[in-house]
C-alpha cells in the first residue's frame, strides 16, 4: 500500500463519520471567530435555540473594522462600532477559550494571534470565517477558511460537512536570491499556476527553500493558497515549527509537550505518498514581483513590464488584460520599475509579524519615505508584534523615516475601517488581494513583499531590491 | 433554506472570469449583522456611478446605464451566465446573501472558487458548472437574442437551452436532496450526536492537549 500525504493524515484524524458520496463529518478542533462573518451565525444559533457544542475550541478577536489611530476614542463608525459590540456580546453569552477585544494587549488579525498564542497546533484542523485561515496550515494543520453557515455549523456541531480535497504537491527547491522572500515564491507561484490552479485541492508546500523559510515566511506561503485557489495550504513538520511553539501560552506543557512532539513528528508527507498534481519550482530563477492587474496572477517580475493585451490570442485572456490595465491606469509595455505609488501598506495577515516589519526596517532604516508619496503607513498584526518591534526598535526607525506607525488590525488589506485609498490612488500594499476596488473603490493596489513596499515608499516607484546593499 | 427544484429564466450574461467577493458584495456593506439587504448593493462599484455606502437609498444613486444588470430586459433574470473561477476570493457569505437578495437562483458558469461554491449551496442559491464551451455558446445565445431563456432542471440535473439542447450538470446527491427538500444541515449533522462524543473521548484520550 502506498504512503498517505499530510493531508490524508489529517484527514483521517478527523473523520466522524462518512457519507456513501464522500461527504465527510470533520470534527474541529479549533474555531477562530472574528466579528465580521459570526453575528449572523450566533444569532441562527439563538433562534434555533441551540448553544456551541464546546467553546473551549473558540478563540475570538476583533480584527477586520476595528481603527489602527486614536484607539482612546473608540470605534466611531456607528455601524462598526455595532459589528464589534455584537461580537463582545455573543462572546460573553456563549464563551470561548480566549478572547482578544478591541483595545486589549493580545488583540490582533486572527490569523497573526491563532498562532503566536499557540491556539493553532500541528495536527489540529482549524475554521474561521475568513478564506485566509490557509494560512495555519504553516503548522501541519488542517485549516480551511468558511462561511457564516458552516461557522453557525461548527458552533452548533463542532463538526464540518467537507468533500475530500485532492492533493497538490509544489516543491520548491534551490535557494532563493537576496532579498526575495515567501511573498516573492507564492506570487511567483500564482503567476505560474493560476488563480483557479488549486480549486477542490489542498497544496502542500515542500522543497529546500520552504524548509529552509522561518514559521513567518510559511505562514505567508500558506496564506495566500486561497489565491491559488485552494482552501487549504499545508506544510510539513519539523523543527521550527516545535521550537516556535515552545512556550506560547496555549501550547502544550509538561508531559503532555512531550506526547505532542511525538506525534507532531509524523505530520508530514510519507516517501512514498503519492499526490493527484506536483509542480517543481527553481527557487534560485524567482525574482522580487509585483502585481500589474486585478487579480493575484496578473503579476510580473520587477524588472518586467505591463503586459500587451495585443499579445494575448485568447479573446478572453485579452478582453481580461485590457480590462485589468484600464483599471489600472497603466499603459501595456510599461516598466514595472516606472510605477510611481501614492501610498505604501505593510500589514495585512500575509505580512504583518515581526519578520515581515524586520525585513521592510531593513531597507527603510535611515532613509526618507519619498515626498511624492502622500501616506505610508506599517499596521503591525497584532498587539504582541507591535511591542516586540517597538522593543527592537522598529517603530523609531519607520516614524523616522515618515511612516505612520499604527495600532494592530486588518486595516488598509480590504479597508472596512478608515485606512482605504481614495479612488485613482496606487499603493504598494504587503497584502494578499488586488481585487477592483479592495482597499477602497476606485483604488489600484499592488502586491509586494515587505522589503519591495519598503523600497518603493523610499523610492516612490517599484525597485529591483536585489540591486541595493542593505548595509 | 428555500426548496428549489425546476426553473425557467431569463438568462443575464456577466461576461467575465474571476469575478470576485469583493466585487459581488463590496466589504463596506459586510458591516451588518443581517442576512438579508445586500440584494440592493450586489455588484456596487459596477452598478452605480457613484460610490456607494452602506443606509444610502438606491433610488438616489446614479445608475451604470452600461453595467449588464442595469439593462430592463434582465430586471427579472433569475439565473447569471458568468465564465471561469466565478466567487473566488473572500469567504463571506453574503456574496450569495446579496445574489439572493437580488433574485438570483441560479448561477452557471465553467468553474467557482470552492467557498463560494460551499456557500451558495447552503442559502439555496444553485450555482452550476458546464464546460466552457457550453458556457461560450449559451454567451453568443445570449447576446444575440435579447431574453434568451433557460430552463434548470435539478432533479434530472440537467439545463434546458431554448434550442431544446439537454446540458447535464454534476451535483452531490447529498446537496442535492438538501435544495430538493430545503432541509438545514445542523438538524441533520446533531442526529450524529453520539458518534461525535465518541470521537470526542478517543480523540481526547490520544491527544489530551487539545481539551486543555
């Protein structure tokens, strides 16, 4: 018999009961609930008259509307305001293991705080109501972003309905080049693949350059597998994933953290596995890149230029590349490197932890965000990255350099709260999607790693990275 | 959820790939804590000319006299044509509560994101995948004759054209029968109570952790 993959390991670990058609019942370990996609499933949930199935599963924060400026003044948007006041609520009525409110030290993007709290462990499977919960697959766990119906499901059940996924394998091998990094490899990769590539699979990230990526790095390659397409992005075990979790406050203690290693061994793919699609990739040939269009694939090499929809012969692919540089405001054959930017955003739960600001400080330190560049602004994920940079003195060297440096949140990602671009404004933004109108209507968004936003906000337009010395 | 079983529409053509969530229900409408009302905000930024937000009447907005939708012969389409990877991106729900709320039923197109797929499903909302050059042909039907009519058949899993050409479609039987009878999954996932407690104490037993 051959090798089961990590995913049929997780799989297997979780299955309630299986219908003839495949459908599965998954139980959950973990529930992560965030105020934007719960109010409706609590409130199924009391007109049904039913309660959660175990709220010790439940981890809660207020992240997607809450303000990164004059927290002392609360949330101002009434209708906000309303959203994170109905989560406070649901929270105290129901329960849950932990709860991170607005304003509270360990507040944050729930994707940052599952993990830096060691509320996602390897071998778990994990919800939330927000399609980059792929990004806890970074620790072995089988973690899946859903909507308000099946959160509603999970609180009543502990359980989801799910089809079994198939399985994609992307090695990627060599080393990387200076200064490119994970946000580089899954851009680099979406433009390969596509962004329907992953549909009905979950992919498993393996090879030398993931191994050799810290926990921060994988969790942004698993973060944007939804752009790929797949609901679940998955990493194998090793190391640094057991000696990132040593001693977070929800990780196992004692004994039990012996057990644990134990088993969190056998999370990983065996040899002999053998998976439904495998792509190779040559780590050494990936350059830093940038977003050109609307959509994750629609990317380039910095070096590279805006596409020629002339080029295209599918009627489609050219009505979709015109279409995307119109939006864009962007002629075809325009080189990357001539893109000016109006703002520049590091945050998002792509890129937000402490090594996402380390390597964007690197290239700010010292110098001076452009004056053609209105606002450019670091959110850090969490309360707890926050003060671990202003310990390392990050905050002084973006302030110094002209950054706004804000409170924690999903902030100017998708901006339900104040942080947006107005319409016609370009930012170089850190985070996952660059969809028409995301970080605010009319707004042009262009997806970069830390150190590319950083560059460009000394700049004021994209830089190859490669080309400066960091010392 | 409502039942749905057969029916017969106008067919709106949405000729593009990769429609997104942010685009079907733009994110400063997520901030309600109801499932219903979307419908008047379902593709904003293409719809109305003005920017939108959330409480402002849309008898008072500036009408997209271009967008698709807009155009009175599809005011009663309850089934959308769109092509590749339609839903992909975020995983709200209320991209479905808002196609909804709008009137749609139906949705074909070659391929959607998996959420969204998921999420459809479970408000009633029946999206359908054909093959892409189906799709292509029903498009070229479409534009060359102004409300050209389908008819969806879900207990025979097929889609009628008005040329009396039979597509079939692939369903699960389990998601089926659910829209068939408009049965609500919680009810039937809590008459496995007891195989999830069982799970429940082996689980605990071989990793304690997770229940500490």
């Amino acid at each position: 018999m051959e090798g089961k993959t990590l995913y049929q390991k997780l799989w297997d670990s979780h299955v309630v009961r299986s219908e003839s058609d495949g459908t599965a019942l998954l139980y959950i370990d973990r529930h992560l609930i965030h105020e934007v996609t719960s109010p409706q499933a609590f409130e199924g949930l009391r007109l049904a008259g039913r309660k959660p199935w175990r709220t010790d599963s439940i981890v809660a924060t207020a992240d997607h509307n809450t303000p990164t400026l004059d927290w002392d003044k609360g949330i101002v948007d009434p209708i906000s305001k309303l959203q994170v006041d109905t989560l406070d609520t649901n929270i105290s009525a129901f329960g849950a293991k932990a709860y991170f409110p607005f304003r509270d030290e360990r507040q944050g993007i729930v994707h940052v705080i599952g993990p830096e709290n060691g509320a996602t462990l390897p071998g778990m499977t994990v919800v939330c109501g927000d399609s980059h919960t792929s990004t806890h697959g970074a620790f072995a766990c089988l973690a899946v972003g859903i909507g308000t119906s099946e959160v509603e499901h999970v609180l009543a059940t502990q359980c989801l309905m799910q089809k079994k996924a198939k399985t994609f394998l992307i090695r990627v091998h060599g080393e990387l080049q200076v200064n490119v990094s994970a946000k580089d490899i899954i851009l680099a990769i979406i433009g390969q693949i596509g962004t329907a590539a992953g549909t009905g699979h979950a992919i498993e990230f393996a090879g030398t350059v993931i191994e050799n990526l810290s926990m921060e790095g994988r969790m942004t390659i698993c973060n944007m597998a939804i752009e790929a397409g797949a609901r679940a992005g998955l990493i194998a075990v090793d190391e640094k994933t057991v000696n990132y979790l040593e001693g977070l406050p929800m990780s196992p203690k004692g004994a039990d953290w012996v057990a644990a290693q134990n088993y969190w061994k056998s999370l990983r793919s065996d040899r002999d596995a053998v998976f439904d699609k495998v792509v190779e990739i040559d780590g050494g040939s990936i350059a830093p890149q940038v977003t050109w269009g609307t959509s994750p694939q629609m990317v380039s090499t910095v070096q590279g230029f805006t596409p020629d929809p002339k080029a295209e012969n599918d009627p489609i692919a050219k009505q979709s590349v015109q279409a995307a540089l119109e939006y864009m405001g962007l002629v075809p054959n325009t080189p990357i490197t001539e893109i000016s930017l109006d703002k520049v955003f590091i945050g998002s739960c792509t890129n937000s932890r402490i090594e996402d600001l380390r390597e964007a400080a690197k290239i700010v330190k010292g110098k001076r965000v452009a004056d053609t560049v209105k606002l450019a602004m670091v959110v850090p994920g969490s309360g707890l990255v926050k003060r671990q940079a202003e310990k390392e003195g990050l905050d002084l060297i973006f302030k110094q350099a002209g950054f706004a440096w804000r409170e924690p949140g999903c902030s100017m990602c998708l901006a339900m709260n104040d942080d947006k671009l107005e319409s016609g404004e370009r930012c170089a933004s850190t985070s996952n999607r660059n969809f028409e109108g995301r970080q605010g209507t009319g707004g042009r968004t262009h997806l970069v790693s830390p150190a590319m936003a950083a560059a460009a906000a000394v700049a004021g337009h994209f830089v190859d990275i490669r080309d400066q010395s960091l010392k | 959820m409502e039942k749905f079983s057969r029916l017969k529409s106008v067919v709106a053509p949405l000729d593009r790939s990769n429609v997104d969530t942010d685009a079907i229900i733009p994110k400063q409408f997520l901030k309600s804590i109801k499932r219903t009302g979307f419908g008047k905000n379902l593709f904003d930024a293409w719809r109305y000319l003005d920017p939108g937000e959330p409480g402002v009447d849309p008898e008072e907005r500036e009408v997209n006299p271009d967008f698709v939708l807009n155009r009175k012969v599809y005011a009663k389409a309850r089934i959308l044509l769109s092509r590749e990877n339609f839903g992909c991106g975020s995983s709200r729900e209320h991209a479905p509560w808002a196609l909804i709320d709008y009137g749609f039923k139906v949705i074909i197109a070659p391929s959607f994101a998996d959420i969204f797929y998921n999420n459809s499903l479970k408000n009633g909302l029946l999206p359908i995948v054909l093959p892409a050059t189906v799709v292509d042909e029903m498009f070229k039907a479409v534009f060359l004759k102004e409300g050209y009519e389908v008819l969806v058949d879900l207990n025979e899993k097929f889609v009628q054209t008005a040329e009396n050409i039979k597509h079939r479609f692939e369903i699960d039987d389990f998601r089926r029968d659910c829209l068939l009878r408009g049965l609500d999954d919680i009810g039937l996932t809590l008459s496995h109570a007891e195989e999830i407690k069982r799970f429940e104490s082996r689980q605990k037993s071989q990793q304690p952790w997770l229940y500490k």
